[in-house]
C-alpha cells in the first residue's frame, strides 16, 4: 500500500493528502519533499499534484487550530496511530530511503510479526514498491513517498519506533544541497525522540566521511554507539551495493538508551 501522509495511511495514495470540507489539502511536493512549501487545496487527480486513492476508501479529516490558513496547515499535522495504520499493536521499524526494497521486503517477508515503514523520496519508486509488497502478500508493509525529515518529524510520534535503517542514504554533496542532507541535527533528535527505549538506528554507506557524519550528529543528539556491532544478519545485497559499493561499506549501530 502506498501512502502519502499520516491521518490518510489508510489510503492507497502517494501524497499527504487530507480531505476537507469536499477538498483535498495536497502537502506533498511541498513540506514532504525537501521543505519546498507548496500547498494546493484542489488538485486533479492523476496529475503531478494529484491525489491517487483507493475507490470505496473514505478519506481522513486533517485536525486543524481554529482560524489557521492553508499555509498553517503542514504545522498542523498530527502523528500517525500506528495501530490505525497496521490493524495491530505490532513493533514497527521504518527504513528511510527504501530505493527498490530489497532490505524492506526481505525483513518483511522473514519477519511477519514486524511492522514495516518505507519513507521513500521517490513517488515512482515508492509505487513500485507498494505494488510488489501487495503482490506478495505482505500485510505489514506500509510505504509513504515524501521528504523524511518531515515526516519523521512532524508525523512520526515519541517513543513508538522500535528501529529505524539508513542504507546507503544520498549524501547530496553541493552546498546548495545541504539542506537535504539526513546527517543533519534536527533529524537526529527526531530519530532519538521517535525511538523506543534501547530502539537502534542502522546506518550503512560506502562513504566513510558520510558514515563519520552520522556518528557525529546521532552521537551529539544523545544516541549510544555500539561498538564493533555487525550489520543485521540476512541482509540481502541491494542493486546499489552491486553497483557503487564494490569496495566495501561502512556500518555503525545506535542505540537509545533510556
């Protein structure tokens, strides 16, 4: 199932859409891709600001503040209710920047107890997915296409994620690019924040500046750094690793700690 917001995880659509007053508030492309602040109250369906969702599902009102705009409303959104998106009160992990979900589906597969949560940037990607997940069966996989630092920010609630995996994540190396950057402080405190006591956050790269990078941010949010930790167990080789990483990746484990 492809979502695109956190009220709406119900829906099968690939943007944060929310329906109010017989209209559709389109916020991704906007806050969820890369912070641009793009609002539009009613997008055509199917075109670059629509909205795509499963016939016969209603849509979810969006809670807002008394007299707010609709510039207002990306500073309104709620967290998710986990349990509302999956139909259970299993553990849920997120893998941010699925790319083709070799990892995702795996773990989803050999783990069906798991509840599985793809931020992926890429709308056509993120459709992939979903598509693969549905014609395999896999019940626990939810994938929500938009700008990870905002949803797990803004959407992502306390203490409700029980692992979070960054595998070979952009390190968008232009200046002009830094703000896209995950390796970033107000990321790391929403990690710490979202994590379940003794959570961890898996990072993977074939660049070992990016990797130091990591270290230095999580750590300084106040995440635990297991020493000589190994890489989860069963991890499938993914498409980019064949073709960028030949030469080995770096891998660090954190963990929250209380």
């Amino acid at each position: 199932m492809v979502v695109g917001g956190v009220a709406a995880l119900g829906l099968t659509v690939v943007k944060l859409a929310e329906r109010l007053s017989g209209q559709y508030l389109l916020v991704s492309r906007g806050c969820l891709l890369f912070g641009r602040n793009v609002l539009k109250d009613t997008p055509t369906a199917g075109s670059s600001g629509g909205l795509f969702k499963a016939e016969g599902l209603p849509a979810t009102r969006l809670p807002l503040r008394n007299g707010s705009s609709a510039r207002d409303r990306i500073d309104d959104l709620t967290p998710v209710d986990w349990p509302a998106v999956f139909g259970n009160d299993r553990p849920v992990e997120v893998e941010i920047g699925p790319g083709r979900g070799e990892t995702l589906l795996a773990a989803a597969t050999t783990r069906p107890g798991t509840n599985f949560f793809g931020i992926e940037h890429d709308t056509r990607r993120a459709e992939t997915l979903s598509g693969v997940a549905a014609a395999r069966g896999l019940a626990n996989v939810r994938i929500v296409a938009g700008d990870a630092r905002c949803i797990v920010g803004r959407l992502v609630p306390d203490a409700s994620v029980a692992a979070y995996y960054i595998y070979f994540p952009d390190p968008w190396p232009k200046t002009r690019h830094r703000g896209r950057r995950l390796a970033a402080p107000d990321l790391a405190g929403h990690l710490l924040r979202t994590l379940v006591e003794h959570g961890r956050i898996h990072v993977l790269t074939d660049l070992a500046p990016l990797l130091a990078a990591f270290v230095a941010e999580l750590t300084r949010a106040g995440l635990v750094r297991s020493a000589g930790a190994e890489p989860p167990a069963g991890r499938p080789t993914t498409h980019y690793e064949r073709k960028y990483a030949r030469a080995g990746a770096y891998y660090a484990r954190f963990e929250r700690a209380r």
